[in-house]
C-alpha cells in the first residue's frame, strides 16, 4: 500500500480568507437581527417616514448588516493572522506547571521501595 501524501484528507484548516468570509457572514446575520429589532422599535416609535415601513425596515436591516459584518470580518482575519512563533510562545506559557523535576523521582522511588 502506498504511503499517504503529506497535506492529504483534509487535515488542513481553513485558509485566511475562508475565515474572513465567515467572519463576514456571522456579523452580517448578527447585523440583521439587531438591524431588525431597532428598525422596528424605532418604526413603532417614530412612524415609517416618507419612505414606507418596509423600506424604512429594510434600511435599519441592511445598514446594520454591512457594519457588524465589516467589523466582524476584519476582527476574525485579525485575529486569526498570528505567527507561528507566537503560538508556540503561548502554548508553553500556558503548558502545565512542572511540579517535581525529573532527577527527584528516582530519589522518591527509591525511598517508596524500602
């Protein structure tokens, strides 16, 4: 049986701008929701307007949308644009404490058996 190529199966995560998209997608929904609940508070407190009230609606909505999207997209690339360096760095600052060094196990041990 043949080895397996290096980089094959899909082992790989997802590159920067697939994160950038979900980024975007995550803020946009998240953007509607409020864009939503303020567009129809406002409508309910103020009147549509001029413009009609799905108009008005569909205004506070998409308005809301393109900005948390933006914002979100460009703090997920942001935030996922680290160097390898600095992973490793955090990866050992947050490994677990040595609590007996290796030269004192012998010793206990040794003493565990008389």
């Amino acid at each position: 049986m043949p080895a397996v190529p290096s980089g094959a199966g899909g082992m790989t995560g997802p590159s920067t701008f697939d994160k950038l998209k979900m980024g975007a997608m995550m803020g946009g929904s998240v953007g509607l929701i409020i864009g939503f609940i303020f567009g129809a508070t406002n409508i309910i407190r103020f009147g549509p307007g001029p413009n009609g009230i799905m108009r008005t609606l569909g205004q506070y909505m998409a308005g809301s949308a393109a900005t948390f999207g933006f914002f979100m997209a460009i703090g997920t690339t942001i935030r996922t644009d680290s160097e390898r360096a600095a992973i490793e760095a955090f990866a050992q600052a947050r490994r677990r404490p040595i609590v007996m060094p290796p030269q004192y196990r012998r010793y206990r041990s040794e003493e565990e058996q008389r």
